[in-house]
C-alpha cells in the first residue's frame, strides 16, 4: 500500500512498531501495562529543511528505515487505517541497521 502523505521540511511519518505482549518471564501484559512504543518504521520523510542560503539539506533517514525515537515526540495520527507518529528528524535518536553476517 503506498503511502500518498508527504510531510513538510524535516519531518518523518513513523509507524510505531509494538512491542511484545509477553514478557520474557511468560506474563501477559494487558493493553493499559504497555508502554508507548519507541521504534518505528519510517513511511515517509519531508524534503529536508533549508539552510540560509535556501537549499535543502538532505535528511540524514530514509522511507524504510527501522529507527529508534524519543518517547513522546511528535503527533499521533491515523493515516489509512494505520496509527503513526509526525515527527521531527530531530526526534529520532537512532537508526536500527541490520548486520549482515558473510561467511568467511
């Protein structure tokens, strides 16, 4: 499903990835036990701000890209069926790299 929102200047439409509903002892967590997620995927990034001189700097995150951001950052929306997060770059504290392994 292709996301048609494009956010404006420097922010990102992040959808929250949740987190498990048990825990590594097996006790379920209900729904109000939850803490609010804080990594994501990114759907969508903005152009990037301007610089004095009027051009863009680049953003330093992709759409795809599996990122770590602060807590409650940014607004809650639901954007086609999905909850997401609109938010700053400066929001994001981490992208998540996956390590490939090569085999030697």
């Amino acid at each position: 499903m292709a996301l048609n929102l494009k956010p404006l200047g420097s922010r990102v439409v992040i959808e929250p990835i949740e987190q498990e509903d048990i825990t590594a002892g097996g006790i379920v967590l209900p729904e109000t036990a939850k803490e609010k997620p804080q990594q994501g995927l990114i759907l969508s990034i903005g152009p990037g701000d301007r610089n004095k001189a009027g051009e863009r700097i680049p953003m330093d995150v992709a759409a795809g890209n599996k990122v770590w951001f602060a807590k409650y950052s940014g607004s809650e929306i639901k954007w086609m069926a999905r909850n997401c997060s609109l938010c700053g770059e400066s929001d994001i504290l981490a992208i998540v790299e996956s390590k490939s392994k090569s085999k030697k």
